[in-house]
C-alpha cells in the first residue's frame, strides 16, 4: 500500500474526515467521469473547449469536481467529446425501501 493509500486508509478512521469525504464524493465521481470522458475523446482541454465554444479555465473547473454544472453544460461537454449525456437515479446506500423494490414502488403511477 502506497503512503497516500496509508493516509486516506488512516484518515478516514476519523468521523468528521469521513463525513467531509463523503459530502464531497459526488463532485469527485463527475470529475473523474468528465475526465475519462474527455480523455477516451483524445482530447486536450483546449480542444475540448473550442468545441464547446468556451475557455480552457472552464473544462477545468468541470473537471475540477468543485463545480455544479447544468445539464446543458453537460450536454455541450458530451458532445463536444463525441458522446451523449445520460441521466440516471439509483437508489441510496440508505434508502430505507432498499434497492430496485424501492423503485418498482415508486414507479408506478398513482391510484385514480
């Protein structure tokens, strides 16, 4: 295990480190897919950004994790790496229905 493994391992051992981590997650999971995105793309950021008629600084705040882009910035970023976007909802690791029972719940339409 690498130092930095260590530390994260040792770290998150630490309730107020953990919680941090864990509001933080959503914003890493769509860097990283905004990354491989462009990445699988063969794209630069520059290259990316003029396709998407915008700045550099821009793809880099998508891909930073700290930004809460709209969906058609999103759309733009797809299509600017030759994909297109795709939303979903998942259950929580919480949900207290749990899982795709939860959903089958929801999903149906209301009793008239």
């Amino acid at each position: 295990m690498s130092n930095v493994q260590s530390l994260h391992t040792r770290w998150l051992r630490d309730p107020a480190f953990r919680e941090a981590y864990n509001e933080l997650a959503p914003g890493f999971r769509l860097a990283r897919v905004l990354i491989e995105a462009r990445t699988n793309a063969g794209l630069t950021q520059a290259q990316l950004a003029e396709r998407m008629q915008t700045t550099q600084s821009v793809v880099a705040r998508l891909e930073s994790g700290r930004a809460h882009p709209s969906t058609r910035t999103l759309e733009k970023f797809a299509q600017a790496a030759g994909m297109r976007l795709k939303i979903s909802f998942e259950p929580g690791e919480d949900t207290p229905c749990g899982g795709s029972s939860c959903f089958r719940r929801l999903a149906k339409p209301p009793a008239h």
